[in-house]
C-alpha cells in the first residue's frame, strides 16, 4: 500500500496516469453519447438503420489504429515521448471543440468524422504511453504502474460511457460538450508536467511511411509466438467488447424495451466486469 502511495505521489507516473484517464473519458463519453444520440433522439446518419449507425462509429474508431500504430511506433521510438504525449493532448483541445460541435446541433456525420479522429489521437498516444514508462520508472515498480494505468483506464471507460450516454440520451448535450471541453483541458494541463523520454542512443530518424511500418510491426509480431499470441488474444478481447458497446443501445431500445438510463446502467455493468474480470487476471 506504501509503494502504492508514493506511487502515485511520483512526479514519474502521476501526470501519464492522469492524462491516460482523461483521454479515456473523452473517446468513450464521445462514442456512447453518438450511439444513444442515435438510437434514442433518432439523429439521423445517411439514413442508415440505428443499429447499422452505431455499429459504424464503433469500427470508424478502430480503423486508425490499424493504419496510424505502426508509424506511431516509430515516431515514439524517434523523438522524446513526453513530446508526443504533450502534441496529442494540444490536438485533443481542437478534437474537444469539434466534438462539442457535432453534439450541440446533432449531426452525426460530424460525430462520426471526430470520432475517427479520436481514433488517430488514441492511436499516435498508444504507443508513446506503453513505452514511456519503462524509462520513468525502476523495473521493480512496473507492474504496479501498469495495474495503476489499466485500472485508470476502465474507471475512465466507464465514467466516459455513463456520462456520454446518459447526458446525450436525455438531450443534454450541452453537458456533453461541456465534459469534453473540461477532460481536454485537463489532460493537456496534466500532460506539461511528463518529464522527458529521449529516445535510445543509435535509433534512426522518423520517416513517414505508415504502410512500411505497419508491414513491419507485423512481420516482428509474427517472429514471437508468444507475442503474436497475446496479440491476437487481446484484439479478441477489444473486438468483442467493442461489438457488444457498440451494439448495446439498439439492443436495450428494441430488444430489451428499456430507457436511456437503465440501457447506460446495464452498459456500466459489463465496463464493470471487464474491469473486475481484468483484476482477478492480474491477482
């Protein structure tokens, strides 16, 4: 509990694990207020049915993670990661801002396109977020700060979610895109105070070629087993969670016949599951 403690006192965690919360606030918040704004005040999208629309804005999400991870690896190993930490919180400021938009006049096309670029933003942070640690911290305290960061992460899901879903499905989107505009400040406040992480000695420079670094982040995942395993494990796991969040809403409105805000709670409970299911994994 001591290291625990200081831990999260440590000027070496504290700032990445606020900013890591924050951000997951903001990408779920988004995503859960767009389906409800969908499925229970008819926001209409190219006139797709609800349960297609929403099904959209959960994969335009994943989508640049599949062609933005790559070259966000390399771009982490290239330049300091404090540095790209810092860049995507000042982009999330703008995202914030066209995401508040999109909810106050009810488009969802607009929600869709800050959607995606939620995505590009998660997606570029990821890589920097996983590496970072390991130069802040001793080793011994790695899997604390990981569990600590995790942790964050699903109370941030859940949080974003209810908090999206409920505001946006009773018609509040003012509040909406007011938490928006809050966790971005926030996050970019809390991401000034990251210390530096150099790249190593002898990395070779950035070049932009997302499609050569994507073919090669998959030829070294396959070189493991082990790593190419865990990767197609986990892309499970995010797959399943994502169709079921995604699909959720239609399914409470049509199928199960309740309301905004039991649909939200029962949306909670599988977050809450994750999250328990995650922590009997790591014990």
């Amino acid at each position: 509990m001591t290291d625990t403690k200081s831990l999260l006192r440590s000027r070496n965690f504290l700032p990445l694990f606020l900013v890591q919360w924050f951000g997951a606030f903001s990408d779920n918040a988004l995503k859960s207020a767009f389906g409800f704004l969908v499925v229970y005040r008819g926001v209409d999208l190219f006139g797709l049915p609800p349960e297609l629309a929403v099904t959209i804005g959960g994969g335009v999400f994943v989508v640049p993670y599949l062609l933005v991870s790559g070259i966000a690896g390399r771009l982490s190993d290239a330049v300091d990661k404090a540095r790209v930490v810092r860049a995507t919180r000042l982009a999330e400021l703008v995202l914030a801002a066209l995401a508040a938009t999109a909810l106050i006049v009810e488009s969802a096309p607009l929600a869709l396109l800050a959607i995606f670029l939620y995505g590009v933003q998660s997606a570029v942070f990821g890589p920097a977020k996983y590496a970072i640690l390991p130069q802040q911290l001793p080793e011994s305290r790695l899997t604390a700060a990981n569990a600590w960061i995790e942790s964050s992460t699903f109370v941030g899901i859940l949080a974003g979610m209810l908090f999206g879903g409920i505001a946006a499905g009773f018609g509040d989107t003012g509040l909406v895109a007011g938490g928006f505009a809050a966790a971005a400040v926030a996050g970019f406040v809390a991401s000034l105070f990251v210390p530096p992480a150099p790249p190593s000695a002898g990395v070779p420079p950035f070049r932009f070629a997302p499609l050569a670094a994507t073919v090669d982040a998959l030829r070294a995942v396959r070189r493991n087993r082990a790593v190419l395993l865990s990767v197609v494990g986990i892309s499970w796991f995010w797959a399943v969670g994502l169709v079921v969040m995604s699909v959720f809403p239609e399914v409470a409105k049509s199928v199960l016949g309740v309301d905004q805000l039991v649909a939200n709670l029962l949306v909670g409970a599988f977050v809450v599951g994750i999250a328990l299911g995650s922590a009997a994994a790591s014990w």
